[in-house]
C-alpha cells in the first residue's frame, strides 16, 4: 500500500507529540515540588526586634557590609575573626580592637581565591576550602595573613555544590566535606556526595565516609568526641520529602544518598543500583538518628563548650538553615539548637533564633549561614543574604 506524503508527515507529526508527551509526563512524575522564594527586604535596625531569642539572650549587630559573608573562625590568640565569601572570592578579618563586642575594623585580607568557603584555624594557621583546592596561611600577630599555599588541588569539581568545608578532628587529622556534583545522580567521582579525611599537610587523603548528598555542616560533641553532621536532602521529591538528616558519622560508612534517605528508605525516583533493588541496598546503610523538615538547607554546625550561655547549653549543638526554595511554603530561615542527653545523643531540635521570614513567609531580611562561638562564649551567625554579622550573648 502506497503512503502519501500527507499521511507519512501526519504520522512523524503524531509520533513526535506522543513522545513529547511522554517525556514531559516522566519529567513532571520525577520533579515534584514548588519554588518558592520568598523576596529579600533589606536589612534596616528596626528589625533586630523581629528576631526571637530564649529568654536571656540577646542579639546585637556585630558588623555590617560583610559581602556574601559565610563560614567563620577566630583566632584562639589575636581573637581576630575571619570570614569567608564564596561570591567576592574573598576573607575578611574582622577586628574589636575597643572589646565592645563589636567589629570596629574590617580588612580584605585574601583576594582573588574564587568560591573559597571551607576555614578552620589550626597552630596559628589559616586553613581555607574552594571547590578543588585546599590552602593553608601563616596568622600573623596583627591578625593579617601570609600568601596562600596549596596543598592541594585536585578536590573533586563543584559541580551542584561546590561549597567545601572543613574541621580539624580530635585525631589531629582535617576533615573536608564534598558534596555531591548532582540533585541525585549516580557520581563517577567516587569522592563527591563524601567527607574526607587528610592530613594536615594535604597527604594521605581518604574517604572517611560516603552517601551524604550534601554535609556542609559538621562538627565533634565535646565530651564524647563523636562527629555529628546534617545533611541536605534531595530537591524535587514533594514539599516534605526527603527530610534533612543529623547523622552520627563513622569511618568507612555508607548513609545511603542517593538510593535512600531517612531511616534508610528507598527513594522512589532513583533508578535501581547494579547488582542489588534498592531495598536490599539501603539496608545496608546507616539510617538517620533525628530528622528535620525538608528543604530547611542546613549549613553550618557547631557544639556549644563554652561559659556565657547557661550550663543547660553545654554540648548541644548549634545549626543553621539557610532556608528553603523547593517548597511551597518556606521554611528554615533560622538557627536551631539541638538538645543532646548525657550520653551525647541527640534527643530533638528547637528554634534558638529566628524571626528573618516576615510578612507570612512573602518576605525576608536574613538567610543564616555561617556560626561561630568566640573566644569570650558569644555566638556569632553570619548571614550572606544581607551581609550581616550578628552576635547573640546571654546574661541572667
């Protein structure tokens, strides 16, 4: 039978929106969820008294026009603070020369390091983390840097999330979080979606755990040396799922990204991993010990072992949510605290500041995201929406 070119174009027209369709209906089963963001308002004084603290705190502004401000450390010896900005490529250091609990001084210490965030001080010695490079920097005693020294550059690309951070262990050794190159993916770099483990010269790197889609905040309870992290889950799985995840890290575990999530619970858009279903895989991960609504984005992380908050606060930990997009209503937007028992076992979350979402969620003036307890038990929480630094003291 003979076609007609009518009929033949009819048909190639038919196939290829049935297609369409078909890819399009995939697509949509596979991304669910909203955006959502609310719109930022510029930050003015008057909104310091939208913040929400416990009773007994109090938060001033420990300094303004910190662009992009991020990840913090201060010196145990000059007690000059250091920040970093992915955006400008730049550190700050700050200084409170006069002891107001206040910045009086603000240098660019370090240009010209694209995306560099990660920062830890160790022996008188400024760690930083960009994407695939670690450094390292003399302190000198005015507070000023010497030259950045590599050691090393062949981190894995950034990819969805570049932002590296980094600790030192009780062990001595430094720890470099590596997020995953994708939302969920399998990756062919078997060091994304990690936490790895150095030494302090850069040498003998490993990978000290894995399944952790995106752990930039991390830290050791002080008593009982455990490393705890939160992770952010997987975007486009509905406004509740998956929740974001404290986990209790462990050498050579898996914590099951991008197959599971939660108390080890198979992701139903992944594709099946090799060799195994997805349920029998996840049950060999370690599952979750406390969950926390989805989309929060958590960011930094630290355990509280110092004098001015009262006792009760002493190795709790301290956790910033840098606020959420993929969801139709926002959440995160604060920093939480996270009560642990004796034992060191974390028991639940609680809001410690928040208030920066304002108008019902329309609008907000903050996005927290970096945190640091200073030398004198004061809390700073940076927040590079607006390029504020806040301070939180607590008085009786």
């Amino acid at each position: 039978m003979r076609i007609s070119n009518v009929n033949t174009t009819f048909l190639i027209l038919f196939l290829t929106i049935t297609l369409r369709a078909q890819i399009h209906r995939e697509a949509w089963e596979v991304l669910k969820g909203n955006t959502n963001s609310p719109s930022k308002v510029e930050f003015k004084d008057s909104y310091l008294k939208e913040l929400k603290l416990p009773q007994g705190f109090k938060v001033t502004i420990y300094a303004k026009g910190v662009k992009g401000a991020r990840m913090i450390a201060q010196s145990p010896d000059n007690g000059v603070v250091y920040i970093t900005s992915p955006k400008q490529g730049s550190v700050y250091a700050l200084y409170d020369t006069d002891k107001k609990g206040k910045a009086n001084k603000i240098v660019t210490t370090l240009k010209g390091i694209k995306n560099v965030h990660g920062i830890a001080i160790n022996n008188k010695q400024l760690y930083l983390c960009a994407p695939e490079k670690l450094m390292v920097c003399d302190i000198m005693k005015d507070g000023s840097v010497s030259k950045p020294k590599t050691l090393i550059s062949d981190l894995p690309e950034g990819g969805r999330h570049e932002n590296r951070t980094i600790g030192f262990g009780p062990d001595g050794m430094l720890y470099i979080s590596v997020g995953s190159s994708c939302n969920a993916c399998i990756e062919k770099n078997k060091e994304h979606a990690t936490i790895l483990r150095a030494a302090i010269d850069g040498s003998k790197r490993n990978i000290f755990c894995s399944g952790l889609r995106n752990t930039i905040g991390f830290s050791w309870h002080p008593i009982t040396k455990v490393m705890w992290g939160m992770d952010q889950g997987s975007d486009w799985r509905g406004n509740d799922t998956p929740p974001e995840e404290l986990n209790k890290l462990e050498e050579g575990q898996n914590y099951g990204w991008p197959y599971c999530y939660s108390k080890s619970l198979p992701d139903k858009e992944m594709e099946q991993p090799r060799n195994s279903s997805k349920e029998d895989y996840c049950k060999k991960t370690v599952p979750s010990v406390l969950d926390y609504q989805a989309h929060s984005s958590p960011i930094a992380m630290v355990f509280y072992n110092s004098n001015m908050f009262s006792e009760e606060y002493k190795g709790d930990a301290f956790i910033a949510f840098h606020g959420s997009w993929n969801r139709s209503s926002p959440v995160g937007y604060k920093v939480v605290r996270v009560r642990f028992n004796k034992s060191g076992t974390p028991e639940k979350f609680e809001d410690f500041m928040s208030g920066f979402l304002i108008e019902n969620g329309k609008k907000q003036f903050g996005r927290p995201a970096g945190l640091c307890v200073l030398n004198d038990g004061s809390l700073l929480v940076s927040d590079d929406n607006n390029d504020m630094i806040y301070r939180i003291t607590y008085s009786k």
